[in-house]
C-alpha cells in the first residue's frame, strides 16, 4: 500500500514537471491519507501516466481515475454485452464455459430463466446488461474507498440486512396469525 515514502516520491516527481505548483507537509498528508490503499508500484505507473498526457496539476480523483484504468482484469475490461454473451455462451455450453464472478453475480441476480421467446431474451439481455454495470460500478467505487469507509459500508449493509430479516419474521408472524 502507499507508503508515506512513496507519497513523498511522487510529490519530488510531480514537483519536477509543475515547479510552479505550491507542495507543502499538509498537501502530502492529505494525499497519503486518500491513496494509502493503493499500491506502491500501480500509484508510481498512474502517477507517470498521468504526467504523460495532462496539463495540469493532479488532484486526488486525477490519480485514482489513473489507477482504475491500470487497474485492469477481465472483469473490469468486459463491458456489459460481452458479459452478456458470456452468459449465452455458459447457457448453451454450462459445463465447459466458466464465468468470472462479476458476470456471475450479475447472473444470479436475475436467475435468469430458461427463454422461450425471443421477446424475452431482448428483455434479459436488457436487465442483466443494466445489472451488470450497476456491479461494475459498484466494484469500482468499493476499490478507490478508503478501508475504513469500507468498514463503515460493510457494517451498514450488515445492519441493513439484519433489519430486512426483522421486517420479514415480523411480516410472517402477523400471516400466520
């Protein structure tokens, strides 16, 4: 993760090609603060990215938006019709495709059904395409949060679901009563 060392690297080099541009210890703290959980190596390669093509100073959303595009897998590469035709391809060929868990998971959200008409495969596609990207998304947005904003998100979701399942015991008592 990003070292105060590395930070403080990355600020001699960004120093270097915006001499004019103010660095002080409050401006290093405060980037080391947002980037700790990105990698040393993957946070020099963006920094050097980004000098290569901007014009200006780099601002803390700059450098991730840098990171997410280095950042790359088949999941984050895929968009959302390729996922799709992943999703046909395992359907006719279930035992010899494997899905990455991404497509997967925006598959299982929709228990997609067998089709029996091509008015609802169009449907499907267009829901799980949708699905899809709002997972993508999701996955992307949990990867430039800072670990302890995850934490918090983690246990707001914990605490989201124990009061969905409160909801529904309560909603099946007062059914059987």
């Amino acid at each position: 993760m990003a070292s105060l060392a590395t930070i403080k690297a990355v600020f001699r080099v960004l120093g270097a090609r915006w001499p004019k541009h103010p660095i002080g210890g409050a401006t290093i703290e405060v980037y080391h603060q947002c980037l700790q959980d990105v990698p040393d190596e993957l946070l020099q390669h963006a920094v050097v990215q980004y000098m290569r093509t901007a014009k200006w100073f780099p601002g803390v959303s700059e450098l991730l938006d840098e990171v997410d595009a280095l950042f790359t897998d088949e999941q984050n590469s895929l968009d959302a019709e390729g996922a799709w035709g992943q999703v046909m391809r395992w359907r006719c060929h279930p035992t010899r495709v494997t899905l990455p868990d991404l497509v997967k998971a925006a598959m299982d959200v929709l228990a997609i059904p067998e089709y029996s008409t091509e008015d609802s495969i169009m449907s499907d596609r267009a829901r799980y395409c949708a699905r899809f990207k709002a997972l993508r998304e999701r996955k992307r947005s949990e990867r430039r949060m800072l670990p302890e904003v995850k934490r918090l998100a983690e246990e707001m979701r914990m605490d989201q679901k124990i009061e969905a399942k409160r909801d529904r015991a309560k909603q099946l008592e007062a059914s059987n009563a």
